[in-house]
C-alpha cells in the first residue's frame, strides 16, 4: 500500500467504535419529524362536505360570501366574442348598446348580471362592463361559467 512506506498507518487515528451523542440527538429529532408530519397533527387543504340527511350536500358557511352579492335586474349570457345573448335577443357588442340604452331608460339603477363563457376573452368581457357603465348600469357582476356540453361536442 502507499502508506507502508512512510509508515502513514500508525499516525492515522482509530476507526471509532460508537456513534457520539450529538449523531444520536440527529436520529431522533430526524424521527420526530417522520412521526409528526405523517400523523393527524398535519392539516389537510380541503373543503368539508357534510353528508348527513336525506343524501344532501352541506356546504360550509363562510362569512361575508354575501357581501358583494344581490339580485340581479337584467342577466346577459356572452358565449362566444360576437354572441352575446340579451333578454330575448341575440346581437353583437354594437348591437347590444342600443337595446341595453333602451333597457336602463325603462330601469334606472340596474344591476347587470354578465354570464360568460369559457371561450369568451377577460378583454371582451371588460369591453361588455365599461359599455354598461357608460350606458348607465350601476353594477355589473361577472359570474363565468364553463362551457355547455353541446359546445364541448365540436
């Protein structure tokens, strides 16, 4: 070997025999961790649904979801850019301005209520609230929804 030489062999120290106390302190604390991040102590990110009575569906109550809510006086359904779908209606965004003008000279002070499709851009959705407002619409609420099947099916 290379240190036979030299006679490197008996300056090196002894291979320890036992583990010192600060390695063992290492291990528990290591196995402290394993017991209590895989136990129940971890909370689980979920939304509890209670099952119980008659197969109906509890959701949580959180307060303050009602606080931007309220009923809606007028619902505009925008399915595609270019298809917006307005009380008995089908028109363009230009088109729409005339009859939602219309609309709020018969109803001062209403809400709008926008439905929007998956396929409707966040641009054209903005468009269709600052046109209600500068038509007259005290609020516009957003509510987006996706797609319905028969438009998934092409």
């Amino acid at each position: 070997m290379i240190t036979r030489p030299l006679d490197l062999q008996s300056r090196l120290s002894p291979v320890p025999r036992d583990l010192d106390f600060f390695a063992w302190v290492n291990v528990a604390v290591i196995g402290l961790f394993f017991g209590l991040l895989g136990s129940r102590f971890v909370l689980a990110p979920a939304v509890p649904i209670g099952l119980s009575g008659e197969n109906a569906f509890e959701l949580p109550q959180v307060s303050g979801t009602n606080e931007g809510a309220g009923p809606a006086s007028v619902v505009v359904s925008y399915r595609r850019d270019n298809v917006i779908l307005f009380e008995d209606g089908m028109y363009t965004l230009p088109e729409l301005r005339k009859h939602m003008e219309a609309y709020i000279k018969k109803h001062p002070g209403a809400v709008l209520l926008v439905r929007a499709d998956r396929q409707v851009s966040w641009q054209a959705g903005l468009d269709l609230c600052a046109m209600a407002q500068q038509v007259g619409f005290v609020v516009a609420q957003v509510a987006v929804e996706p797609p319905s099947p028969e438009s998934t099916l092409k």
